[in-house]
C-alpha cells in the first residue's frame, strides 16, 4: 500500500486530505482493469467517469467563481491516478492542460462556454503548442494565424498533440506578426471539425495515448477565439507550462510510488536460498534508494505547488527543478523495480513493465530534462546577479 504519511506535511490543508482520501477510494473501485488495447475508446470513457465522479472540476476554474487553480490539488490527483492507470491520469492532465489558458486567460465568454463541458467530462480539450521543427524553442513557430477582418486565417502543422483525434476544443499557437519571435504569438480556442482543420497523422508510442499532427490549411475562425490579446500567446503558454508542469513531476511520483510497492511485494514474497530477497543487502540498498527517491521528489513537487498556490506570481525555478528531479529519478526507481523483478520485469503486461514505458514520456514532454536545466541555471544565474538568494 502507497505510503500516504505525505500528507500531514504543512504544504497541505484538510481541504486536500479529504480529496486524497475520496479519489483513492474512487480509483481502487474504478480503475483496477482499465483495457488499454482501444487507447481513444478508453480516454474517453475516463474523462466521463472522471467528470461524472466530480474530479474533473479541479481541471479548470469555476466560470462563475474566483476561486484560481489549486495546484496542490492537480498535484495530488495526478498522483493518485498515476499510480493506479496512467491512461486514468493522461485523461485527467489534458482536461487541465487544454483548458488552461481559458481558466487563466479566457473572456468571461469563452470560461463559460468551454469549461463547464470540460469540467463535467462532456467535451475533451487537447493543448497544441509543439511544432515539427520547434518543440521546446516556442519562439521558432512557423505556424501562421492572418487577420482576415473579423476573423483569423490559420496555416500551418502541430505535432504530438496529445489527445489529437480525439478532443473537442483545441487551444492554439500561432504567429500574428505584432513582433518578431515570441512576441508575435498569439493564442486561440478553435473546436473540432473546424473547416481547413484536419488530423494529418495519428501518432503511436511505447506507451500508447492518443497523439496526433494537426494541419491546417486556411482554417478560418474568429476573432473572438483569441485568447487575451495578440501577441499574449508567449506568455499565455509560460504561464499554463507554469502551473501544469510541477503536475508532470507529480505523476512521476505516482508512477514511482507504485513501482516501490510492487518492488517491496516481489522481494519479501520471492525467495533465494531459502531467504527472502529482501535479506540481501544489495536488495536493501536499492529499496533504500528508491524510498529516498520518492521522498525527495514529493518534497520538491509540493513546494513547488504550495509556493504557487500561497500567491507566487511565477514558480518557474520551483516547477523546473520538480519536474526534472521527479521524471528522472522515477525513471531510476522504476528500473530498480524492473530488475528486482527478474525476468517477470521485462514480461509484458506486467505492473513494472508497464510502468517502465509510462515513465520514458514524461522526461520529454513540457519541457525535456535538459531544458529544465538550462531554465534552473539561467534562473540561479540572475537571482546571483541580482544579489537574491539562489
């Protein structure tokens, strides 16, 4: 059983507690089978389970509230759902993801036509920011959004959009010219079956989700879907990657917190020379450093996200340094448990090898290791120049 001792850590309030304890209970009756053969069939019959089980309302804010995203909260429901289905938390990370530039940047109009569907689990959304020849470099976007009078001209391709194929709602990036680079980007919400607008490539992957290439050609919306104002759409994605990104590092932990469980099962139960394998000291080393692992990665996660939620205007040094630790030392925790297993670690469909796929993902996508260090480092850099604590 996954330790949940966490939780009486200051970073949390009785608020979170109670939602800890009611999705637990949810997903060990609801997800302990989820068929993951029809990956689209599947996503979808999550985001309505998700959505009639009431989860769904902590993707996005309330349209007819000021309550602001609770970061804790998408932490911890990541988490949770990592460690039971990875689909589960797929499902519920791209409601929360595709929508969050409406819940931080929409018009009151745009809230409230979008986010009661996606918060109920009766429309998917899907964040298209990545191009084929720009994955971390935002500002090297090609793709074109024309002013056409009261509308905008959409040209151009997106790639390895999750929930490509299969969402309702997709939010956006494109250039609009108000300045070179990153700050002629702009923003905005255009739903499926937009004409001009077609799914050119379903993509497949070692752990299969719903992944797609975008194209379009002449895609013609209004001007009302533009989120904020033009060239906003920069510091539109920074500040959704700001919120969502420690959520990455977040199902990590999850992902690793099912893989030390499963590793303490298999080296109590298995035996050698007629001891448990846990009585090995090489054995007790390596649950040792996937226990420190696990701690440490929590640590990082949940300040970075009590940091946000106690008013911090950006925590991009926080959420960096969360997500990096987390994907990377999940990776090692989950292939400390794939050895420990043996043969039976490699074999597919077991709970490990699984997991050993889940993983791979998260150390690339919203912004890949390296990036984070580079964004760690420039971050300790100025805070030295301006004679602030590193």
């Amino acid at each position: 059983m996954a330790d949940s001792t966490f939780l009486t850590w200051p970073f949390f309030e009785d608020r979170h507690r109670e939602l800890s304890k009611e999705l637990e209970q949810w997903a060990g009756s609801n997800l302990g089978e989820v068929d993951h053969h029809d990956t689209d069939a599947t996503c979808r019959m999550l985001v309505a389970m998700l959505g009639d089980a009431g989860f769904l309302t902590h993707s996005g804010i309330d349209p007819e509230g000021d309550a602001p995203l609770d970061v804790r909260s998408l932490c911890l429901i990541r988490e949770t759902l990592a460690r039971h289905d990875g689909l589960a938390d797929f499902a519920f990370a791209m409601q929360g993801l595709g929508t969050g530039a409406i819940s931080l940047f929409g018009s009151q109009d745009q809230k409230r036509e979008w986010l009661p569907l996606t918060r109920s689990g009766k429309a998917i959304s899907a964040f298209a920011l990545t191009e084929p020849q720009s994955g971390s470099d935002v500002a090297n976007s090609m793709m074109m959004a024309t002013r056409d009078g009261n509308h905008f001209v959409l040209n151009g391709e997106k790639t390895w959009i999750s929930n490509g194929g299969i969402a309702d709602v997709y939010t956006v990036f494109a250039c609009t010219g108000e300045a070179p680079g990153a700050k002629g980007l702009s923003a905005f919400i255009v739903p499926a079956g937009t004409a001009g607008f077609e799914i050119a490539e379903r993509l497949e992957t070692i752990a299969p989700h719903p992944l797609a290439t975008l194209r379009f050609c002449d895609a013609r919306i209004p001007a009302s879907a533009m989120l904020g104002h033009g060239g906003d759409g920069f510091k539109i994605a920074m500040s959704v990657l700001d919120v969502f990104r420690s959520t990455v590092g977040a199902a990590a932990l999850g992902f690793a917190r099912r893989a030390l469980d499963e590793a303490l099962s298999r080296v109590t139960q298995r035996e050698i020379q007629g001891a448990p394998l846990f009585d090995l000291q090489m054995v007790q080393a390596k649950i040792a450093e996937m226990a420190l692992d696990v701690d440490a990665a929590a640590l990082l996660i949940y300040r970075a996200a009590w940091t946000k939620d106690s008013g911090a205007p950006r925590i991009t040094r926080e959420a960096a340094m969360a997500k990096l630790f987390a994907t990377d030392q999940a990776q090692q925790v989950i292939d400390k448990a794939v050895q420990l297993h043996g043969g039976n670690g490699v074999r597919s469909g077991e709970t490990v090898e699984r997991l050993y796929r889940e993983i791979r993902a998260l150390r690339i996508y919203e912004g890949a290791s390296d990036v984070q260090k580079v964004i760690i480092a420039r971050q300790a850099l100025t805070a030295f120049q301006e004679g602030r604590p590193c």
